[in-house]
C-alpha cells in the first residue's frame, strides 16, 4: 500500500492514518450492506411481506428521496460549523439504531400481522433514509476535508473492493441464513447481522483524525440561503450541465428495483437466489472499485461515471433479453459496476465544480435537485402493472442512452475548469 503515498508526494501521516481508517470503515459498512441490499434484499422483503410491484417501486422512492431531499437544508448547517466529524459520528449513531429496529418490526409482525409490518418497515425505513440524508453532507465535507484530493478516488476504491470482498463473504451467510431460517427470522437475523457490521464502521470511524478547523460561511437567514442557491446554478454553467446529465440517468435507474422481483417470477427463482445475486453483485465491486477508483484519479471522476452509466445500461438491456436465470445473473454483474460506481463517482464530481467551503453545498444542492426523479421508481411499478416489467426494463434502457450522450458531449470534467476559491 505504500505506492499510494509515492503517487501523491508530502502525504502526512495524519492523511495516512485517516486513509485507512476510512477504508476499513466503508467496508464495514459496504459489507453490512449485502444482508439489507436495497435491489436484492428488500424488495423480495416487500414482495414477502405481501407488497405489489408498486410497493416495491415506493422502495427505490423512499431509498433515495429519503436520502437526498435533506441534505440541502443540512448543508446551510454543515459550512457553518469548524468541525464536521461530531455532525457525522452523531447523525451516524442515530441511522444505525433504525436498522436495528426494523429487525425487531419483522421478526415480531412480519409472520402473524404482515401487511402492519410492510407499513411499519416503510415508515422506518423512510425516517431512516430522512437521518442519513441529514449526515450526508458533514460526512462527505469530513471525507472530502481528510482526504488528498488525488487519493479521493483510490480511497473509494479501496472502501468498496476491500467493502465487496467483505459483503461477498456476508453475501455467502446471507445466503445460508435465507436457506436455513424460515420467514420472517431469516430477514430479522439479516437486520440484526447488518446493525453489527454497521457500528463496528461507526467504531473505527471515531479514530478520524481531524485536525484543523473548516473554513466556514458565515450562518444565513434561511430563506436568504435559499435565494443563494439558483444564483449557483446560473453562474455555474457547467455544473448545471452536470446536474442535467445526473437528472436523466437518475431516471434511467427505474428498473433497478424491479430485477429481483421479476428474477424471482419470471423464472420461479427461490429465495436462495437473492444470496446469489447479492453474491455476484458485491464480488464484481472488489475488481471494479479498484478500476473506477484508479481511472477517477487518472482520468478524472466524469470517466467513472460514463463506465457506471454504460454498466446500467447493460443491466436494463440484458434483464430484458435474458432467456434463463442464468443469463439473467449478468444484469447484477453490471448492476455490481454500476452501484461501486456511481454515487461516490457523482459526489466526487460534484465538489470540485465549486470552492472548498462550499462542498457541502454543491453535495446537497447536487442530492435535493435529483431526488424527485427517482420518483421514477414508483412509476416504473405503475407502468409494471399496466405494460409489464420488461417495458419498465425497455424505458430505463432508452433513458440511459439518453443519459450517456448527453453526458458525454455536454459534461465537461471540472479538474479541466478553473475554480475560483470564493462564490462560483
């Protein structure tokens, strides 16, 4: 590992300590994530717990507009504040302990009062994605704050390869407790399991070292922040364009929710098989990562992002051509690619559009402006019930071509831009 220090010369060793205390605390947490997979794990939950195609669409909904529509209003907060580390340690706390209950919901309502355990799961699952957007913008401004900007790349692909090798050995106990428990135990036992994983991450994350204060902004009326924000978007052409690539890909996700439950009708797949696709997911992310991750910091993040735009697309194309289960196992190969990719690839691209005591702004303007599209989810699960699930597949493979070449003529790498310290 000490080749990374030589390709970005006067690393301290406060930068390298940091460096692999968040690696080992993303893979934590990416592990954690193979047993409450939101495109494997939960929408077989919600068909499980009686959920229409619609109810499984309202997921993808709640997954990301939960997560993305705060953390503007969070952000006004985070670019006053010198230390970001106790914003994302105290927000952190509280998400974690959201999963734990919604263990408990399931193993005590999931059996005898289903339908109570659905809304109950959704409603937690909601205020859950609602605290992490909170923490969103601190974390990443902390992340962003300790990490070299030339290592930010390497660092996410070392969080999730090193993450993917952990979930595919967590991918493989999921798949055994979905086998040897019955229902709802086996989802309980996989919350349970996730809770553990997800406070060790929270434990290794309070060795952080931050040693300087933020530069800050001075703490604005809140209205007038508003009134700040179009005024960022007008003077920022291409980080506009940016926002209106994100927009359309963001749409062309609307399958993604819907691949498990079609997996599991379509070719009468049992629920083992949510282990094995979660498995093939998370094992491709530990190759993937590493790739994306050196091309972002090679390239820049906008090459990461068209290779995590193309993998979706593929998903979309081939959940709609595969003939057996088989086939069909290649759409979470992609989708692996994808989901290693994507977010981190965005919020990297995103900071470096604007000044340094901005990043949590442009993160959460970034996240609040592309939330409403994902209400595609849910439409994805109208149209599903009307057209089927392989039109929703055809419409998010259209949108992603869309997406790709609008991205690549119109979105211009920001480390080719000149950015001003100070109002874009």
């Amino acid at each position: 590992m000490s080749d990374l220090w030589n390709l970005v010369p006067g690393a301290s060793h406060t930068e390298r300590k940091n460096f692999l205390l968040n690696t080992v605390e993303g893979a934590l947490f990416v592990a954690s994530g193979a047993f409450i997979n939101p495109q494997t794990v939960l929408p077989a939950l919600v068909n499980r717990l009686g959920g229409s195609n619609i109810a499984v669409g309202a997921l993808g909904v709640l997954v990301y507009v939960g997560l993305f529509i705060p953390q503007i209003f969070a952000a006004r907060y985070v670019e006053t504040i010198p230390w970001k580390k106790p914003w994302a340690l105290g927000f952190g706390t509280t998400h974690r302990l959201f999963v734990l209950v919604m263990a408990f919901a399931i193993l005590l309502l999931g059996s005898d009062r289903p339908s109570v355990a659905l809304w109950l799961f959704l409603l937690l699952y909601l205020a859950m994605q609602v605290v992490v957007g909170v923490s969103t913008p601190g974390w990443f401004d902390l992340f962003a704050k300790l990490t070299h900007p030339r290592m930010r790349g390497r660092l996410v692909g070392f969080r999730n390869s090193v993450g993917g090798g952990g979930a595919f050995v967590c991918g493989l106990c999921l798949t055994w407790i979905l086998a040897r428990f019955t229902f709802p135990a086996s989802y309980a036992i996989a919350f349970f399991a996730a809770f553990a994983l997800q406070m060790a991450s929270l434990a290794t994350q309070t060795g952080l070292q931050e040693s300087e204060p933020s530069t800050v902004s001075p703490r604005r009326p809140f209205f007038a922040f508003l009134k700040e924000l179009p005024e960022v978007l007008r003077s920022n052409p291409p980080f506009r364009r940016f926002i209106t690539a994100c927009a359309i890909l963001t749409v062309a996700t609307m399958p993604v929710s819907f691949f498990t439950v079609y997996a599991l009708g379509r070719f009468q797949a049992d629920e083992s098989s949510i282990g094995e696709f979660t498995l093939i997911m998370v094992a491709i992310q530990v190759v993937s990562s590493l790739v994306t991750g050196y091309l972002a910091d090679r390239y820049g993040n906008k090459t990461s992002l068209v290779v995590a735009s193309v993998s979706l697309l593929g998903a979309s194309i081939t959940a709609l051509a595969a003939p057996t289960l088989g086939w069909f196992r290649l759409v979470y190969l992609l989708l692996g690619i994808n989901l290693g990719t994507e977010i981190m690839a965005r919020y990297n691209m995103s900071i470096e559009y604007g000044p340094t005591k901005k990043r949590s702004t442009y993160v959460g303007l970034m996240n609040t402006l592309l939330a409403p599209f994902y209400l595609s989810g849910m439409i994805g699960g109208i149209l599903s019930e009307w057209f089927g699930l392989p039109a929703v597949f055809l419409i998010g493979g259209l949108t992603s071509v869309g997406g790709i070449a609008y991205l690549v003529r119109n979105v211009r790498e920001p480390r080719t831009l000149l950015v001003q310290e100070g109002p874009p």
